[in-house]
C-alpha cells in the first residue's frame, strides 16, 4: 500500500527536532572508540540508510574542502597536477578517522535526510539531494544513486534511466523523474520497517511528523508500528532523553519569547558555555531564533552563525537545552497534547 497526499503534511520541523533529540541516544550505543573509520561509519548502527547517507556527507564536506586548495598562483589544470591531486586523495580516502565531536553533525543531518527521504523521497531529491544548477555526468549519478539504500523502486527507477539523465541539470532531472516516476508517494512498508529502528533509540510514532495524524485505516506503515508496541504519547520523546533537562516539550504552554522562558542559570549558562560570556551576542542569537518562521529556520541559522564560531558540540547538554527552548515557540502548536 502506498501513502497518498501526506508528503504537503510533513512537519519539517518535528524532523529535526525528534533528530536533534535522537542522536546523542544513537552515539552512546555505537560510538565506542576514539574514531570512526570508513568502514566503520557504514556498519555504524543498524539503520543502513543512515549510515549510507554519512558517508556522503563526509564525502561532500571533503569535496567542499579540497576545493579550497585550488590557488589563482597555481595551475591546477595541468595534467601532473591533477594526477598528483587524485592520488593524494585517492590514499587520503583509505585513510579515513572522524572523531566523536565532528562525527556528531554529520550523523545528525543523515538522520534527519534518512527520515525525510523515506516519508518524502522526491522533496529530498530536489531539495537535499541533486542540486538543481549542477549538469551530471554518468558516472557522477552512478556514485551519487549508490549511497540510496530504501525505496528501492525508486532506485531501480533511477539507475535505469542514468542515460536518460546524464548531461541534464539536476533541475531538469528532477522534473524527468517528476514525469516519470510516481513520486508524490511513499512505500509504506519501507516506512514501517525503519521507524522501529529510530523507536529504538528514542520513541517515535508516524504521526510524530504530520501536522495532522494520518488515517490510520489508509496507512499500512501506522498499522504496522501500532501492533508491534502501544501507541507513544508525544510528550514521552521528550521524556526518555538521555540527560533529563528541565524542558519537557508538549507538556508545557507555548512561549513567545525565548528568553522569557529561561530561568536565571539557563541564562548564564548559555552565555557562559555557549557564547563565550558575550551576552552582546547572546541576545542577538535570541533576537533571531524568535524573529524565525519556524523550529527549522531558528535552529539552522544558529548552527550556520555560531556552531562553529564557537566550538559547540551538537549533541552536549547546553545545546539540547537550548534547542529544547526553541522548540516550546515552535514546536507544540503542531501536536495535541
């Protein structure tokens, strides 16, 4: 049975939220040593898409990184250069060791990518996955489709017509597969069978991601999770944390403003661990977290802005705390208690 008209319904937002939550669960259980080799990173948890779409970020944060190397002093056209270039990086690739601290985000963007391509997977094409002003060769969407491991009709789709698709844009490719594919719909029993895994590291429930709960009598992936465990009140995500913080989302009234909502040590302790003592640039922060249209939005353009200016850890304490703030402006509006 497929799921219908529900891809307009996601709630992006509880995506990242419920991800935000979930990931500190997810590096306890499996990251157990000092880094994480290649190898590693692909039998990491047993959620395969994940782990799939990790490497590829990491791949892409490579990319992005050796594109910085190119000089205007330097020819890196010339042939020797280029080989040279490929070698490095082809013993570079082998030798490949991320710690926990840099590890963090990219497992978090996966998780969340996993999620949103199983309940949307041609949104996710279009807008997390092909970028859209980018012409692809052959080989370059053979190595982009193998790193997709769910909806494997979807797959067998776009391996098939790679011919079709090459020398095109990624927008152009897009609508090929708009036209071609019945990608306004999910497999609902690739959805039922990879919500139980993310169940495991923290509770989860399919209607967790709707702006409204789907039907269950048209949903073989609600039916599927509901006979295998009672039904998971929302609140209970937030309850079942790793580190219990004073926030329980769903179970306290919506803010208006963020900074309204922290008491005296919350306040200090972000300043302090968070902004370096600033608190010039503290409330800006909090200036744009409330100006924001969403969860999504606020939380971004914090990582985007101040993540890495000052060396938060993804998944420490202070930054779920703060996140969890956010989410109390946002968040509870879309779920009933």
């Amino acid at each position: 049975m497929i799921l219908r008209n529900m891809e307009s319904k996601i709630n992006i937002s509880a995506l990242e939220l419920y991800c935000r939550k979930a990931v500190k669960p997810v590096l306890d259980r499996h990251f157990t040593s000092h880094s994480l080799s290649g190898n590693q990173i692909l039998g990491f948890c047993e959620i395969e898409q994940v782990n799939y779409f990790t490497l590829y970020l990491l791949f892409e944060k490579w990319k992005e990184e050796t594109s910085k190397l190119e000089s205007p002093y330097f020819d890196f056209q010339h042939p020797e250069v280029n080989e040279g270039l490929q070698t490095f990086m082809n013993i570079l690739s082998q030798h490949i060791s991320v710690k926990r601290e840099d590890f963090a985000p990219l497992l978090l963007q996966s998780m969340f990518n996993t999620l949103f391509f199983a309940l949307s997977p041609i949104p996710f094409l279009e807008q997390k996955f092909i970028a859209s002003d980018k012409k692809y060769s052959g080989p370059e969407l053979t190595n982009l489709f193998k790193y997709i491991k769910i909806h494997s009709q979807l797959h067998s789709y776009l391996s098939a017509n790679i011919n079709s698709f090459e020398g095109k844009s990624g927008k152009e490719i897009i609508l090929t597969i708009k036209e071609g594919f019945d990608g306004n719909s999910a497999s609902a029993s690739e959805i039922a069978a990879l919500l139980p895994r993310f169940d495991s590291f923290l509770s989860v429930q399919l209607s967790d991601f709707y702006y409204q709960e789907p039907n269950v009598q048209t949903t073989a992936a609600t039916e599927a999770v509901s006979v295998t465990r009672p039904p998971v009140m929302v609140a209970e995500v937030a309850s079942k944390m790793h580190k219990t913080t004073p926030i329980h989302l769903h179970t306290k009234n919506k803010i208006l403003d963020i900074r309204s909502a922290m008491n005296i040590n919350q306040r200090f302790m972000f300043i302090k661990e968070l902004f370096k003592g600033n608190e010039q640039i503290f409330q800006q922060a909090m200036d744009t977290a409330n100006g924001s249209e969403n969860y999504e939005t606020a939380v971004n353009t914090l990582i985007d802005v101040y993540a890495q200016k000052y060396n938060w850890e993804i998944d420490s304490e202070q930054v779920n705390e703060l996140f969890d703030l956010i989410g109390r402006k946002f968040y509870p509006a879309s779920f009933k208690d």
